[in-house]
C-alpha cells in the first residue's frame, strides 16, 4: 500500500510502498478517506520533536495521527462495526502496566511508556488502509463527514476543559446564577487549537478572549465574530487587556513560547487556572523568586494538557454538530484547504511549512 513515511530524527518526508497489514481475528480493515495536517506532523517530518521515533525495528514510519476512514472489511469475532461505518482512529496506546492506562486512559500514563501513532514507536494513519481493533475506533455520523477530521485537536481540548474544570472544582468556580457567563478566558495563540479551544469555551459560556501579536486575518475577523470571541493584538504587551478586561479566570496557552507565557503571568487572577497546551522547541523563562511568590499567594494551577481519548472524540463530533447549527459559518471556514494525496510535491510543501492563513489543511486519499 501507499504511506507518507518519515524516518526520524532524520528531517524529510517520503511517498513509498510499504507493506499492508494483514488482518486478525477482533480487527477491521479501513480505508483511508482523509487525514489532518497539524504542527506535531510538521515537527516530526523535520527531524525536530524528541518523542518521535519508529516502531521496534525499523528505522521509518508511517506518519500521522489525524484520520478519517471508512470500514472496509470486518474481521472474524469483531463486533460493534459495520462495512461501511465512518471512523476515526484514537492515537495514544497505554504502555499495560499503569492502572491508567489499563482503565483506557493512556492521557494519563504513569510510567511514560505510552505510544503513539505517528509519532512514537507506532506507525500512523497517512496510509490507503489501516487494520485495528474496534475499541480504537470512533464511529462518526455520516452527517459530519465533512469536518470530522477537527474531531482529533478537538478532543484533547474537550479533555483539556475537562481538566480545568475539574481543577477549579477546588472553589466555588460558577457564577451567582450556577453558569460560566461571568468568567473571563483568555487563549494566546490563533491557531488550530487557539480557534477550537476559543470556541469550546464559548460554548460553556465563558467570555473569551484570542491573542495573537498582529492584527487579526480575515478569517480571524469573521470566525470571532460569530462565535463571540475579541480578539486583542498582543505585539504591545497585555497592559491595555487588563486595562479594559481586569484579570483572567483562565488563560491558555497554544503558543509554548516561554516569554509569551512570562508575559501573562500578571493577568493571572487569584485562583485562576493557567494552561499550557503548546510546546515550543526553542526559548527560555527565567522566573524570580517574586514571580514564584505571587503564584504562590494567588493560588494559581497551572497544569500541562495533552491527549484525549474514546470519550472525549465522541463529544468532540456532538459538540462540532452542535456548531454546525449554531455558527454555521465559522464551522465552515475551519477548514482551509484540501491538498491531493497524489499530488505529493504539494503534501510536501503542506508538510514543511503552515501557509498563510491557515487553519486546517486535509490531505485526501482518492
């Protein structure tokens, strides 16, 4: 079968044949409808992100951890798939000694030896097929077949706010009338995950909102406005932000950057809640010991977010069809281009580097 393949930490990216998978019993075939391009496919195919690394025994592998498919073929004494189905593969495998992870919960891995498709001693989904068993696999509502690929960032932002407020169940985190309505959020980075992270907090009501250090794109402009999200341009620091807003409930950040992340530490409110979700492979924050102290006094939880799993794809696809209703137009414009699987010069080039404008690029099997 065809696969993008790299090999790393040797930069560079491949269209090879390599050899299909054969079936076993309790696994389906799939066929490969699409995949999703994000900056961790981009760190591993230049050699850059330390995690990445091939399956015992080989020196490649197939890329990817974003997909759609359709099943093609079930295999003997597999139940709960039909021929036919959409799915999506689950991309994080427990490492089978932690209890986390024997409780499906390999977000939570406590001996680190999890792995990962595409990234980390596991072949990914940038291939025609891909056999695997049924409780790796989401099934997706043909109705969704359009944007089911945001499912995947999706779900580990719906973790993610899971987490936050699990965290901040350590006080009285609602408001007088029991919602979010009067929290304040602020997500630094206007990304994938900026945009989808900004609008799940919409969505529980929060007041949100994305910076990024220039003016806002079009597409910026017109997404934030339907979802009720301001937008601030941050290239002159957060001074005029708490000016006008106070400080932040919750900030998240997408960015990694560390002095992007020293910068929103006096934007932090007593008992707010900060989060890093992106990571950066380069810069350095030094923190004095008054930072430390004001953090201290202020109560701040500050947790690291990554990886969710079965449960938080499936309400990833009812919260993207609950938007396709409410923010119609937003929806559509999250996914910015489809790039040919066949056309490979150009998969190249999506793979190198983020184009301007860009939110989701989906590369398509034909």
């Amino acid at each position: 079968m065809k696969a993008i393949v790299v090999r790393p930490p040797t930069p560079g990216v491949s269209f090879e044949d390599v050899p299909e998978p054969s079936m076993v019993p309790g696994t389906v075939k799939v066929r490969i409808l699409e995949n999703g391009v994000c900056g961790t496919d981009r760190e591993v195919s230049a050699g850059r992100l330390l995690t990445a690394r091939p399956p015992p025994g080989k020196d490649w592998m197939i890329l990817g951890h974003e997909a759609l498919g359709q099943v093609e073929k079930v295999g003997e004494g597999t139940s709960g798939l039909e021929e036919g189905d959409l799915v999506m593969p689950i991309n994080r495998r427990g490492c089978g000694q932690c209890m986390n992870c024997q409780m499906g919960r390999p977000d939570h891995c406590e001996t680190g030896g999890f792995r990962e498709n595409g990234i980390t001693e596991l072949d990914g989904f940038m291939s025609e097929t891909l056999i695997e068993q049924p409780r790796y696999l989401v099934v997706v509502p043909k109705n969704l077949r359009d944007i089911a690929i945001l499912a995947q960032p999706l779900s580990d932002l719906v973790k993610s706010v899971d987490e936050m407020l699990h965290v901040q169940g350590r006080l009285h985190f609602q408001c007088e009338d029991y919602t979010l309505n009067c929290r304040r959020a602020l997500v630094t980075g206007t990304g994938p995950i900026g945009m989808l992270v900004s609008m799940l907090l919409r969505t529980y009501g929060m007041k949100v909102y994305a910076a990024n250090r220039r003016e806002p794109k079009e597409v910026e402009k017109r997404i934030f406005s339907e979802v009720g999200v301001q937008y601030y341009n941050s290239s002159s620091g957060y001074g005029e932000l708490y000016k006008e807003a106070g400080g932040m409930d919750v900030i998240f950040d997408t960015t990694g950057k560390a002095d992007v992340i020293h910068s929103l530490l006096p934007l932090l409110r007593n008992n707010s809640f900060l989060a890093f979700f992106g990571f950066s492979s380069e810069g350095m924050m030094n923190l004095t010991s008054l930072d430390v102290q004001r953090l201290i006094f202020k109560g701040v939880a500050m947790v690291g977010l990554a990886n969710g799993q079965k449960p938080h794809f499936e309400r990833a696809l009812w919260h993207l069809a609950s938007w396709k209703t409410v923010w119609p137009e937003a929806v559509k414009m999250l996914i910015t281009r489809e790039v040919r699987v066949q056309e490979f010069d150009e998969v190249k080039r999506v793979l190198e580097r983020k184009e301007e404008g860009e939110i989701k690029v989906k590369l398509i099997w034909s």
